[in-house]
C-alpha cells in the first residue's frame, strides 16, 4: 500500500468511528435519527466524507480489495452530494447500523495488514 491510500484508508476508518461515538451519544433508535436534524446532518457528512475519501484512494488498491464496494460508497457521496433533499433516512440507517461498522472493521484488516 502506498503512502497516501495509508492516510486515506486511516482517515475513512476515523470517519466510521465517528459515526460509531455519534450514535453512542445521540442513542442507537432509527426513530430519534430520523427526528433529530443534527444527528442526521453529523452522520451524513461523515458518509459524505467517507465517499470523497474512496474518491482519493488509488485505482490499483481499490482493485486489491474488491470485497469493499468502493463503487457503491462513492455512489452514495454523490447522493449525498447532488440529491439530498431525496435521500432515504432509513436507508441511511440501515448504512450506519451495518455497513459502517463493516467498513471499519475492513479498514482496521487492511491497515493491520499492510
């Protein structure tokens, strides 16, 4: 792994642990998520800025770890991004709840490893 995917996955990984302290303190129940707009807004950058980071990371370490769907995480920054206003809130839960922690868990492998 090269230097700068190192940082990048390092700085994806401290995003997912964000997320993680953020429903520690606001409480881990979709329904207070969905009424709670700081809540929302903190979780949702960090999603947001997990998927401008897979958009730094190189082309030859995406390819190394095809089990992560960087496709699909920078598909959601974009949603994010240019589509806000119709974003699913459960969804996004259902993200934060079980595909957060795997990504963390992924990255935490894959910087153990290298």
């Amino acid at each position: 792994m090269n230097p700068r995917d190192r940082i990048v996955l390092q700085k994806i990984k401290q995003y997912c642990i964000d997320i993680e302290k953020l429903v520690e303190r606001f409480g881990n129940d979709l329904e207070v998520y969905e009424s709670d707009f700081a809540y929302q807004y903190a979780c949702n950058m960090c999603i947001l800025q997990i998927g401008e980071l897979v958009g730094q990371l190189s082309d030859q370490f995406k390819e190394s770890f095809p089990d992560v769907p960087w496709h699909l995480i920078k598909g959601m920054r974009n949603l994010f991004a240019h589509d806000y206003g119709n974003i699913d809130l459960e969804i996004v839960w259902e993200t934060i709840q079980t595909n957060i922690p795997e990504l963390e868990q992924k990255c935490g492998e894959i910087l153990a490893r290298e």
